[in-house]
C-alpha cells in the first residue's frame, strides 16, 4: 500500500495530499433500522450518475425488497452535509465523492463501499482567463469541504500556487452556478454535470483545472453512520454489489434509469457518466483484497494532511470496511 500512495501523490504532484448503510439504533437483532425495527433506511445522495444511479437501479430493480429493505431517498447538494446529516441521526446511508473522504478519515462516517473512479471535477474560469495563474487576486467560488475544493488546491499546487493567492469564496453548488452566470466570480472549484448547466448560460467558460488532466485516483463511495448495525450494512451492501453488476452489465439502461429518477435527459446522464469509471463488483472485491483501494484511500489522506483538513493520515481500515464489503459482497 505505500507504493499505491507514493505513486498517488506522484502523480498528482503533491508531497502531502460507498456503498454506505448505517441503520437508525434498533433493540432489535435483525438488522432493521427506523423505529419499527422493519428493514426501512434513510438514503443520501448527490444528484448526479455517481449518486443517483445504484439507488435508481436498486429500485427499479426490486433489490431492496429482496434483502428485507425499505429505502426511502433524499437528495443532497454535496457529500458534507450527507455526513453531517449521518452523525445527527437524521440520514442512515450516503453517497460522497473524493473531496469528502477527509470527513470519515476523522471518524465521523464508515465507507462501506467503493462506488466509482471519478474525474469529473474541474477548476473553471470566465471566458478570457486562459489558466490557473490568470485567477491570481480573482474570487473563485468552491464549496468547501467537497471535491471542488480538492480541485482547486490540487490546481493551485501544481501551478505553485496556493489558495492565499485567490479570494476563495465559500458557496454552495447551486449559487455557484448563479454567482458564476452573472459575473459575482471570476472562477470556481466544482465538478460536472454542474458544469455543463454553467456551460449553457456561459458557453466560453474555459476548464483551467481538472482531475483527469492532473492524474491520480479518485473514489466516490457509500458510506454510514458510525452506530450503524452490521447485519443492516451487510444488506446494504448486497444491494449495492448487485445493482453495481447490473449497471456494469447494462450501461445504457443504468443511464435511462439514473435520468428518470433524476429528471433531466439521458443525454445529460450520459454526458455525465463519461467523466467516471465504473468497477464490476468483483473487481472491487479483488482490489479490496490486494490493498489496491486502501492504497488510494491513503492517497486521498494525505492529500487532506496536506490542505490541513486532517492532522494525520489515518490506516484506510480504520474507516473503510473491507472485510464486511469482501464478505457482503463477494
């Protein structure tokens, strides 16, 4: 696992850089969660393919109801507050992306399972500022705590800059959107599909920055809730390895799923899906097993050791539950 860390952070540049089931508490012992003890969970998402899309093809599907669930889905605007929202014991699962993963580094959330590979996120600039150092002293909006802030410091980094030489400005994705159209920033941290509704009000808008461009691994997953019951996770999990397959066996129906339940066109889903790499179950299973996962969750740690968000880079088993995804899941 460290040579998977030091070639993360080789690739990024960088010195120091889930399938998710937690139950409500429950007297009960079979694994139920909510006040009747009757399989209903709490489900957080991101309304994009990565967090929408196993959700829409577990119901669809029927996997809840074959594994003595009841899920009821909520959407969110960004991981954080998914795990805010967990630790409250007003959610029961969630969905982050990499730009999240320092929360359950710090214990406040368990990763369940690995969802994606994601590379969607992007440092965009209004049109006439052609590269990073052009949003020098300039207000660039991010959402803090997400992968659009990942982003922009890794951005930043690797031009030899940091974020004390831009005016950071702290906003949701939504106002970013709206501060952007209207000219408020000159710049932002955020990630696709949300760029591509920018993109439509402000065609120009030149991509600065990008994960992709910058090289490294970078996990979306399901997580839980730190008092969350093992037999609940265990089906959560087989539900989300089972619809991970079905989406791997069937990538435009995945796609016409995840837009229903979204709302917006296939096209969007599929524009949106092309920025991610997705994983069959027993690939992530093997790559579980062969340290493979720990070693980007280590990546990913001491990236957030580096910006400050963690004071140290935690063992990835001490919030990635491997051995319940390996069993659940394999």
């Amino acid at each position: 696992m460290s040579m998977s860390r030091r070639g993360f952070i080789s690739a990024l540049g960088v010195t120091t850089l889930s399938l998710s089931a937690a139950a409500c508490s429950s007297s009960d012992d079979d694994g139920g969660s909510g006040s009747d003890g009757g399989g209903r969970i709490r489900f957080g998402y991101i309304e994009d393919y990565n967090g929408a899309g196993l959700l829409a093809i577990a119901d669809e599907q029927g996997l809840w109801k074959k594994h003595g669930l009841t899920a009821s889905i909520k959407p969110f605007v960004n991981g954080p507050i998914q795990i805010q929202a967990l630790g409250t014991g007003n959610l029961d699962y969630g969905y982050i992306g990499p730009g999240a993963l320092w929360l359950p580094a710090t214990g406040k959330a368990k990763v369940v399972a690995i969802d994606t590979l994601t590379f969607a996120d992007r440092v965009i600039a209004r049109p006439g500022i052609t590269s990073i150092t052009g949003l020098k002293g300039k207000k660039v909006g991010v959402p803090e705590g997400t992968s659009g802030e990942m982003v922009l410091n890794l951005a930043l980094k690797k031009a030899g800059m940091s974020m004390s030489d831009i005016q950071k400005v702290a906003m949701d994705a939504t106002t970013i959107v709206s501060a952007f159209v209207s000219g408020q920033i000159d710049g932002a941290g955020i990630w696709y599909p949300t760029i591509d509704t920018i993109k439509e009000k402000v065609p120009g808008l030149v991509e600065v920055g990008s994960t992709k461009e910058i090289g490294g691994n970078f996990p979306t997953a399901f997580v839980a809730g730190t008092e969350v019951k093992q037999a609940t996770n265990e089906k959560v999990v087989k539900v989300l390895a089972e619809a991970n397959d079905w989406r791997a066996a069937h990538p435009e129906e995945s796609i016409a799923a995840a837009a229903k339940l979204l709302k917006v066109s296939e096209a969007k889903v599929r524009s949106d899906a092309s920025h991610v790499k997705t994983m069959t179950t027993a690939d992530l299973v093997a790559k579980t097993k062969d340290g493979t996962i720990a070693g980007w969750l280590d990546g990913m740690s001491d990236f957030f050791v580096g910006t400050g968000q963690l004071k140290k880079a935690p063992a990835a088993d001490s919030y990635y539950t491997a051995d319940l995804f390996t069993e659940a899941a394999g």
